[in-house]
C-alpha cells in the first residue's frame, strides 16, 4: 500500500498519564485516501470515547473547530480507532497540514489528555 509510505510517526510525544493516546497519524491524504489520525487504547479495559475531541491550531484557537467524536464510540481494551479528518469541514473536520503541525486530544471532560507535534 502506497499510501502507508507516507505515514508520518509521532515526533514528539507527551507526558499525559492517560490510557488512551495518538498513536499514528497520516497527514498525505488525497481525495481518494484521507488524513487521519489513529486512536490507541493501552489499557485492558475498553474506553469509551464518546464527546472526545480532537482538534489541530485552528481548533486551539476556537473551540468549534473541534473534532467531536460521536456518542456510543468505544475503543476496546488494547485497540485501536482511526479518524478520518478531511471529512466535511462543516461537520468540524479538519486536515492535516502536510509540512506538520500539532494535534490535540481532549477527552468527554474538556481535557487534554494528549498533545503531539509531527513533522
């Protein structure tokens, strides 16, 4: 698969003590094959994620470019959930820079629970 070239691995990581992190994000998408940014759940317990969000600059800058992940998403224990984020950008969506940038994860309380840098 051509497109797993271009993954780009997490840079800079971040010193949350939180089970769930970013584990690897894809920031080359096309139309045809889209940014996104995988979910890593490291306990033995399933997660749920929903009211999580995830948002890059635009999104620190103003809240309602957040990525809201939908209510009944579960990350089960020791898997994984991949976001696509070049999806409608009215839906609060956004895309990956190319030349890197930094993301964030919040999680349903407003916290942020994982910040990373690629490049």
């Amino acid at each position: 698969f051509i497109g797993l070239a271009f993954v780009l691995f997490l840079l800079v990581g971040s010193n949350y003590a939180q089970s769930v992190k970013m584990n690897e994000i894809f920031a080359r998408g096309t139309a045809a094959d889209l940014d996104w940014i995988e979910l890593y759940n490291s306990s033995a317990a399933d997660i749920d994620i929903s009211g999580y969000k995830i948002y890059d600059s635009a999104g620190n800058l103003d809240a309602t470019k957040k990525m809201l992940i939908p209510s009944g998403t579960v990350l089960p224990a020791k898997g994984f959930y991949v976001i696509t984020t070049d999806i409608d950008k009215t839906l609060n969506g956004f895309g990956l820079s190319s030349s890197g940038e930094d993301v964030w994860l919040e999680d349903n309380t407003g916290t942020v629970i994982d910040n990373l840098k690629f490049l």
